[in-house]
C-alpha cells in the first residue's frame, strides 16, 4: 500500500467518522435512521483507519498529511509512524467492535433520550481520539486533547437526570482540565525553548536543555498525561465516570481513552526528551507498581460491576506502567535489549487490554440492559437466561486473568520476563526494584483472577438473586456479534501471539532502536526465559489444543461412564430445610471478606448494626446491618484540598464589591504595573 492510499484510507475514516456525527444533528427526530446511519458510518471509519494503520506499521514507515489552514487557522498536520498507528490501529479495532455492539444498544434508549445528540458526541470522540494519536504539532494535539475530554464530559452526562452522573461529570471535567493544565504549561516551554511547536523540533530541542528543564519537562507530562492513565493518586475520576456513561462510552473510555495518557508518556519519554535519567524510569515503575496492586484491591471489594471495571482498568493501566517504566531504567542503563523486551509487553499488554477490556464493559452493559441494575448481589442464575453474553464475559474474564492461553497470559509473561530480567542487569539498589516489582506483579495476578472468579460466579452462577435476574433475556444480535468479535480477538491474540509479536519491530525499532521479536518467538514458540532460547519454548496453540484435550477427556470418560450405569437426579441437598433460594446463596461481600480482612490496614472498614426492639432485647424486629471501606484518597487527600480551594476562594469574594469604581481602580492598578514592566523590560 503505497503513501497516496494511506492518505486517503486515514482522511475517508475521518470524513466517514464527521458524517456520522452530522447524521446525528441533521436527522435527530429520525431516531432509527440516526442509529443505523450513525452506527454504519463509523463502523465503515474504524475499518479504513485501521487499513491505514495497519500498512504503516507492516511497511514501518512514515507518513506526513497537511491540510490547508482551514477553521481557527489551525496547522493541519497529521503524522503517521509506527507508534501513533499502533495505537489508532487499537482504536479502530476497538470502534468497530463497538459501532456494531450500539446497533442494537442504542435502540435500548427510551425515546426522552436524545439518540442524535448521542451519536454526534460519539463521532466527535472517535474523532479527536484518532487526531490525539496521530498530531504533529502541539497545537493541533492540545485542541484535539480538549475535544477529546469535552465529547467524553457529555458522554459521561448523557443520562444527567440522575445526580450520580451529574457529579461524575462535572469529576471528570475538572479533573481532565487540571491534567490539561499541566500538559499546556509543559508544551509552552518546550515549544518556547525549541522554537517551534511541531513535533519533530522537540526531539532536537532537548538534546540543548538542561537536566532541571528536562526534569521540569517531564514531571509537567507525567502528571498532566498520568491524569487521563487513571494512574493512582489521580485516578479517582476513572471509577465516578466508567460506572455513570452509557455502557458503549463505558468500553471507549477504558479501551482507549485512557491510553492517549500511556500514548503521551511513551511519546515523551522515548521521543520528545531523549534518553531518560535513571529517576524518571524508577518513577513511572513505583507509579505503575502503586496503581496496579490498589486497582485490583479495590476492585475486589466493589459490589458495582461496572465499577468494578473501572478499577481494574486502573490495575491494568498500572501493569503498562510498569514495564514502561521498567523500558526506561533499561535505556537509562544503555540495556537495548531488556529495554526492547520490555517495551513489546508494554505495547502487547495495550492492545490485548484494548481488547478484552472492552469485551468486559460491553458485556456488562448488556447484563445492565437486562437486569437494570449494576449490583452483582441482585443478579444471579444469568448464565441460564444470557448464555452467549456469558460466554463472552468468560472469554473477558480469562484473558483479563493472564490465564493460558489467551492474549492476556503472553503479555503478562513478558512482563515478567522484562521485570525479572532487570535484576542481573542493573545496578546498586535498582536491582532489587525489579524482583520486588515482579513479586508485586505476581501478587496483582492472583489477586485479579479471585476478582474475576467473584464477578462470573456471582453473576452467571447459582440462582438469580432478584426478580429483575430472573426475567433476564439475552443480548441483542448486533450487541452479540460486537461481544463476539472481541472475543474470538482475544482468542486469536493468544493463540497467534507469534504471528503478532512480529508486528511489534517497527514499533520497538523506532523507540529504541532494537528489533525484539526473533528473540522472543523461536521455531514457531514462545521463548520461556528472556529471551534465551537455553530455556525452551512454548507454542500457545499448542498449548491450547492440550487445555481442550484435557477439558473433554473427563467428559468423554463420564459420558461413557453414565452409558454403562443408570443415572437418577434428584433434588439438590438442602440440609433439610424446605428449599435452597437465593437467600441461601454466596454473596459477593462474603466473598471478598477474608481479603478485607487480611487487608484491613490499607481497606479501613467499618461496620454498623442497629437494631429494633419491641419489648425486650430477646425480641428484635429489626436488624439493619451496613458494611463498607474508607475511601483513602478522597477522604485524605481530595476532600481536604477541596475544602482548602474553596476556603481560599471565599476570601477572594471581599474583592467583589459590587463598586464600579473599585473595579476601574483594579483596571487603572494592573495598567500601572503594566507599564512598569514593559519599562523595565
């Protein structure tokens, strides 16, 4: 495919993600024209953007596309390497997917709710999504950064009768805004200190700057792109907004949006500011550490499954985190090839999370449409009633798990063999970082498959513990296929791992300038240990056919056992009581209790029982019991800052008097000081 064809593939996908939006304007009375027009349209863009992207990254090459100045006189200049495109090419994936899912998804929508208007706000996302990842300039990047959060904010608000949605927008807004804050001061001193504000100018700028503008720099972008990561401390706008968004947006956000933070760091880190000093790497990698062991905490404990989700986005955002960070200590030692190793479980693990992620968020949503609740103690008994969209929560919940032999296994083994290969190759204390935060990874895992285990078996499994559970339906068809085709990804991904690491080069060559592949995929498997071959392979399909064989061997040797004997059922034991109900079941909180209690220290619970008495206390009416855990960070660190601002900002309002005269006397002061300063200058 040659530089013409790529061209036009990327600006008909842009065009085609624009007409979408209109159709959402122009015919929004016509509700099911706007849903298959606006739906069609973008599923047709997400296919050309990811042949763009896909060309550019199997022919590693660049691609520079300038359009004339046309509204806000803004310079039009997209660029088009292995890196942007990899993460447009996840984008385009993951839209498809969920274009096909809101076919039937958006005509779930009451007919208050303005469908239209929904669908314009999702182009506009699909759209400033694809220009963050592909600018070449900061100013073409910051305003699509910002069409970016405000087509999320509305999104978020959609359903903005309820107070809940309300507040995690305005959570979201503010919270983006401050990340943006940081990100506009960073590019105005790079741009100033380069002298210009395209891309390509950095790189060459901060070979002159000195090691505090760098640090500056970098600490600037990490926070400013760490807000929109989910990354802990700055995360706490991830769980309010996920659960509050239309469960399509929901899927988006997770898959994608949060990655335009890990996108910024890597672009900052190995592009913009050259090689990084050891701190900035041990940073990101206590960062990534942090966020991953939290995430997953708290997603055990959360009876929200939506919310739920959230939390183990932040888990997984964690886990990129640290083998980025892990991929700049290498580069900081001068250690390509761990550096290299490092960076393709990075890459790898961004894609697969795209994936099943999504496949996750989607399939809740349609548990959400079912059962009209996000509380998994209300469902139950669902894999009876949804029985495909179990299956794709399964698939979800395996990859998610870093089980074998899905796609989340082969990028969390990387990640291991990046982490543990750090110990015999760094230096001084740097080298017991990285077994520690291999333990630590290690501890994630187990961790997230006992979250995944609760989510499926309290959800799909047992009875249904409401009336809404039990008058549940399946998905429909449109949702199915989207749930499907993630999937049978997550399936592929697994399985073809080493036809996929291949596409990895590219990538890997232009940030550090190391092939990584022939060293991780030997004779058609997967090299066990480092990258050395002196450990063995393991080829994942392999692998996958002996799972299968293992699975159906018992139910071969029990089919021809149950030939032979005559079977009887009967009614489940029930320890004589009259019959097991969903009053008899397991709950989620039970559940996840002995970790609450082994991890009390950092959950801080509380528990309150009241009780009622009629006459005496042998004879209670009622027992009311309640159960949950301190949210730390926005008991100990927002809610004290928020007070403060507000506290601050009170003070500020003695200025506003009301008197024009005073007000001209501040106008006439700051000309003054003013004046004064352009003298001096």
């Amino acid at each position: 495919m040659n530089q013409i064809p790529i061209s036009q593939a990327f600006l008909g996908g842009m065009i085609l993600y624009a007409a979408a939006g209109l159709i959402g304007l122009i015919a929004a009375r016509q509700r099911n024209l706007v849903r298959i027009a606006a739906c069609a349209l973008a599923a047709l863009g997400a296919v050309l953007e990811g042949v763009a992207s896909f060309a550019v990254i199997k022919d590693a090459h660049e691609t520079i596309i300038s359009i004339p100045s046309g509204a806000f006189f803004l310079p039009y200049t997209f660029r088009l390497d292995p890196l942007s495109c990899y993460f447009n090419l996840a984008l385009a994936v993951v839209g498809l997917a969920i274009s096909i899912y809101s076919f039937g998804y958006l005509k779930s929508f009451d007919s208050q709710k303005p469908v239209g208007v929904f669908c314009f706000f999702y182009s506009l996302l699909l759209i400033s999504l694809t220009a963050v990842f592909t600018a070449a300039n900061a100013v073409l990047f910051l305003v699509a950064w910002e069409l970016m959060a405000l087509a999320a904010y509305f999104l978020v608000s959609f359903d903005h009768e309820k107070d809940e949605t309300r507040r995690a927008g305005i959570l979201f807004f503010i919270m983006s805004h401050a990340g943006t804050g940081a990100l506009l001061v960073a590019f105005l001193l790079l741009g100033t200190w380069a002298g210009s504000f395209d891309f390509s100018a950095f790189h060459v700028a901060s070979q002159t700057l000195t090691p505090l503008q760098r640090g500056s720099l970098f600490l600037l972008f990490f926070l400013g792109f760490g807000v929109k990561a989910g990354m802990i401390p700055v995360h706490v706008w991830l769980p309010a907004a996920h659960p509050a968004a239309p469960s399509n947006v929901s899927a988006l956000m997770s898959a994608i949006l949060i990655k335009t933070g890990i996108y910024g760091i890597l672009r900052i880190a190995f592009d913009f500011l050259g090689i990084p000093p050891l701190w900035w790497g041990l940073l990101v990698l206590a960062a990534g550490t942090v966020s991953a062991i939290l995430g997953v905490l708290y997603a055990l404990i959360e009876p929200d499954l939506k919310r739920m989700l959230a939390y183990s986005t932040i888990e997984n955002a964690g886990i990129i985190l640290m083998t980025l960070g892990g991929a700049m200590v290498f580069r900081s030692y001068d250690r390509p090839f761990l550096a290299a190793i490092a960076l393709a479980a990075c890459l790898f693990h961004i894609f697969n999370h795209a994936v099943f992620k999504s496949l996750l968020f989607l399939s809740a949503g349609a548990v959400v449409h079912a059962t009209e609740t996000r509380n998994m103690e209300r469902m139950g008994g669902l894999i009876r009633r949804m029985p495909l969209t179990a299956l794709c929560f399964l698939v979800g919940a395996i990859a998610i798990s870093g089980l074998p032999p899905l796609n989340g296994f082969v990028s969390e083994w990387l990640s291991y063999q990046a982490l543990l290969g750090g110990f015999g190759s760094t230096l001084s204390l740097t080298r017991i970082v990285f077994p520690i935060a291999g333990s630590l990874l290690a501890l994630t895992g187990a961790l997230a498959a006992a979250c995944f285990v609760r989510a499926f078996g309290i959800g799909f499994l047992a009875l249904p513990r409401s009336s809404q559970a039990t008058h549940a339906h399946e998905a429909h068809p449109s949702m199915l296929a989207g749930m499907g085709a993630l999937a049978a990804l997550c399936i592929a991904l697994g399985l073809g791992a080493t036809l996929w690491l291949p596409l990895l080069d590219p990538l890997v060559v232009q940030l550090v300038n190391n092939k990584v592949s022939s060293n991780l995929v030997l004779a058609g498997g997967l090299v066990l240990s480092s990258g050395s071959p002196k450990g063995g392979t393991v080829a994942p399909a392999v692998l996958a056919g002996l799972l299968v064989l293992l699975t159906l061997l018992p139910g071969l040797l029990l089919a021809f056992w149950r030939r032979r004997r005559r079977t009887v059922s009967g009614p489940t034991w029930d320890c004589g009581l009259p019959g097991l109900t969903e009053d008899n079941e397991y709950t989620a909180t039970a559940f996840s209790k002995p970790l609450r209690m082994i991890f009390a220290a950092f959950y801080q619970p509380r528990r309150e029982i009241q009780t009622e008495f009629e006459v005496s206390a042998y004879y209670p009416t009622s027992i009311r019991f309640e159960s949950g855990v301190e949210p730390a960070f926005e008991t100990h660190l927002y809610t004290p800052l928020k007070d403060r601002i507000l506290a601050r900002a009170s003070r500020l309002r003695t200025i506003q008097a009301g008197s024009i005269h005073a007000y001209l006397a501040y106008i006439f002061i700051t000309l003054v000081v003013l004046l004064l300063f352009g003298v001096r200058s």
